[in-house]
C-alpha cells in the first residue's frame, strides 16, 4: 500500500505577506484605541444648553452655556432716590469710584461732578482743561484711568470728531489732570450724509473698559438694536470693530461692567421713556452676546436713565436727567436698585467664587472633567484638610475631610459644572469640575 503524502509529509507552512503580518498583528490594537479614544471624547464632551437656574428653559445637563436662556418678564422698582442739584439736570454718565459717585453733563461743561450721597446737593466740581465737550455721553474706568466718551451722535449722525477722553485717576485726585485722547470712527460707517435728529445706528452713549480695551454699545435710533464696538484703551487714532449686536429692542444710554465676574449690565429706554435694564452674564472672554442675556424693565416711568455703575453687581445706581413736557416732569435722580433676585445665585454662587489663579492651577485634580475616579494631591503634609463639592446652584454635592492624597467617586453625581475646594489652616482653593 503506498502512502499517502499527507501522511508521509506535515503540510508546507504559508508565508504571508510583510503588510498582511502586521495587519494581523496590531490591527486589535489599533481597533482598541480608536474605541477608547472615541469613547474618552464622548465621556468628556461639554452639553451645550441653558446653564441659568432662573431661565424658562433651564437645562440642569448642560455644562457649557450657549446663550439660549430665555426669561419672563421682570419689572424692578428702585430701592431708593436721590434729588440731584439743579447744576446736574443733563447728567449723563455715572462712575462709582474713590468712595464717590462721579457724572458729568453732556454739554459744553467740562467739569467732572463728585457727589456724595450724604451731601448730594453739594457736588465737588473737577474742570477737565483743555479740552472741550460737544456731547460727553458716558464715562467708565480702569484702575488708572476715568474714560470720558464724547461719542453723542443723535444730532445728525454724521460726526468726524468721535473721541474718547483718558483722565489719569491720580492726577485728577492731585488736581491738576492728565489726559489723552482716543480717536475713532466706526469700521462700517462709510456714508457720513446727514440723518437728521435721532434717525442714526451711529450713535453712542455707554460703554466699558473691559480687560485691554474698550467696548462701546451703540444706541441704535431706527434698529433699536445695539452694536458691540472694540477699540485699544491707547491713545491714538482707531477704527473701532463690530464685534456683536444685542437685541435690545430699545435705546442703549449706559454701561458698567464687572469683568472679573463676566457681568455687563447696559440701561436704557424705550421710545416711549420706559426704563429698562440689559443683563449680559456667564458669557466666555468678550462675547457678551455668547451668555445670558435677560431685560429688566424699571418701575420709573417717563424717566430718561442715562447713567449706570455698580461695585459688585448687586447694588446698582442709575441717573436720569430731567425730563419735562407739558403733561409731566421728571426731576434729574439718583436711584439705587436691589438686583439680587435676578443675579445673586450667578455671583454668589461657587463658578464665581473660583480665582483666575485658582482656575489656572490643574496639576491637583486630575482628570478634569471626569465620570468616575478624581485623584486629589493636598497641598499640606502636615495637617487635615477639608474638601467641599458644590454643584452650579450653590448645593453641597459632597463634603469631608482628608491628609496628603485623596480619591473622590464623582459616578453618582448629575452631569454639570461643579467646584471643589479645599480649606485647611493656612490657606484655601477652589477650582472648577465637570462631571460629563
């Protein structure tokens, strides 16, 4: 019987080729890490929604605000008023500061008023020399410099004169100010043809100085809408950029911001002389349009607001100068206004209370955002520390305490922005968290 070959010989091995070797050899592998790295970035991808508590459509998932929280209607009545003296009936901008408010008018006068509320019917006059006042509209600040905006534009709105005043703060105090002027026009003004009275987008009467630069928000007399125009806080001559436009449905008369807690607030009126309040908060860098944007109405009818300031957000002062026809007048006011229904939780609550040096400091939680394990690294070696979770409405998620290193299972709490800070003898730290 002859044998057969299979059983004589093992079958001759097959070679593959070189690129089929590897293929077979790391192609799991490499399925494994496109699965991985597209599940990490499905784990840690921000939801986009309405981060505000106090908007109708209020997205408790949402860890990224993308400006679409629409509110009810809201009227405030001022908490208290102040009558101005008969010198300030024009008054039209309004600055806190040096423990005093500080206005102006927005006529020839180049005085700069400081008023004290306990003695509000005798303002100290500063003259500003040497320069002159065709219509001063709204003044801001820095912490070197008061900006004087002589921007008004409503007579025809056609100026070539556009101009921004800068009092060095010091000098002023010393009595013998400093100043430089900003030159401007409007990068999308191209027809300077006369417009007649109060019929010009061109117009300006509030703005901020907001971290190297200054915005100004046009009072809109057709549109009734406000463009957000950028220019350098330096001397010199600029063209200042459209940057956004607020739906404001009214007339822009003033701004006052806070920077450090992402808060604009703008004032204004209607056409029919109905006061109202423009916030614009939780917004990212300088897109002031990018966050919440809630109107306020005011319970001060048939007052022309042109002034706005705060320090902290919450209490607010606005002026108005006089207004008389033959039905009624309004006598030119100070009024402070109570804003902690509407903006006491964003404040107060613990995104703000995070420093920029806080923000910045990464290397102690890690990894950020996360979905399960948080590694802690303490700061001291040498005592307890405790640790606080809050969520984005103020509440405590978690709490405790621990020495040297610490791991925290985050799995359980509801997707969102939340703050973790620590708090140990000599000194604390919060920073930002989010739980995809």
């Amino acid at each position: 019987m002859t044998p057969s070959f299979g059983s004589q010989h093992p079958p001759r091995p097959k070679f593959l080729p070189w690129h089929a070797v590897l293929l077979q050899t790391y192609l799991p592998w490499m399925w494994g890490l496109i699965f991985l790295s597209a599940s990490g970035t499905t784990a840690w991808a921000q939801i986009a929604g309405c981060t505000d508590p106090l908007a109708n459509n209020y997205n408790a998932n949402a860890t990224l605000n993308d400006g679409s929280c629409t509110y009810n209607s809201s009227t405030l009545s001022a908490a208290r008023s102040w009558t101005l003296p008969s010198s300030l009936v024009e008054t039209s901008g309004l600055v806190v500061w040096n423990n005093r408010f500080w206005t102006h008018l927005d006529d020839s006068n180049t005085h700069l008023f400081e008023l004290d509320t306990n003695d509000i019917a005798n303002p100290l006059l500063h003259l500003i020399s040497g320069v002159s006042n065709t219509d001063w509209e709204d003044i801001t600040q820095d912490s070197l410099y008061l900006y004087i905006g002589d921007f008004g534009n409503n007579a025809n709105g056609n100026r070539t004169d556009l101009h921004i005043l800068r009092v060095e703060k010091s000098s002023l105090l010393a009595a013998s100010p400093m100043v430089d002027t900003l030159w401007f026009s409007y990068a999308d003004q191209t027809d300077f043809s006369g417009t007649g009275a109060n019929n010009t987008d061109f117009d300006c009467e509030g703005f901020i100085a907001f971290e190297d630069s200054l915005f100004l928000f046009t009072k809109q007399w057709v549109s009734e809408s406000s463009v957000v125009y950028a220019l350098p806080k330096t001397p010199g001559t600029h063209t200042a950029q459209p940057r956004a436009t607020l739906p404001v449905q009214g007339l822009v008369t003033g701004a006052t911001c806070l920077p450090e807690k992402r808060l604009v607030i703008l004032c204004g009126y209607s056409s029919l002389l109905q006061p109202f309040l423009y916030l614009l908060y939780d917004f990212q860098g300088v897109d002031f349009s990018g966050g919440n944007k809630r109107k306020i109405g005011l319970g001060l009818s048939f007052h022309q607001v042109e002034g706005i300031t705060t320090e902290n957000g919450l209490q607010v002062f606005i002026s108005n100068e006089k207004f008389s026809n033959s039905l009624l007048t309004t006598d030119q006011k100070l009024h402070r206004l109570n804003l902690n229904q509407f903006l006491g939780g964003y404040l107060n609550g613990p995104v703000n209370q995070v420093s920029p040096e806080a923000s910045s400091n990464l290397d102690w939680i890690y990894p950020n955002p996360s979905t399960g394990i948080v590694w802690l690294n303490s700061p001291s070696k040498t005592e307890w520390i405790r640790y606080s979770l809050t969520d984005g409405g103020g509440k405590t998620a978690m709490e405790g305490r621990y020495l040297d290193s610490l791991t925290l299972d985050v799995s359980h709490l509801r997707p969102g922005v939340y703050v973790l800070c620590e708090t140990w003898a000599s000194g604390n730290r919060c920073l930002r968290m989010v739980r995809p």
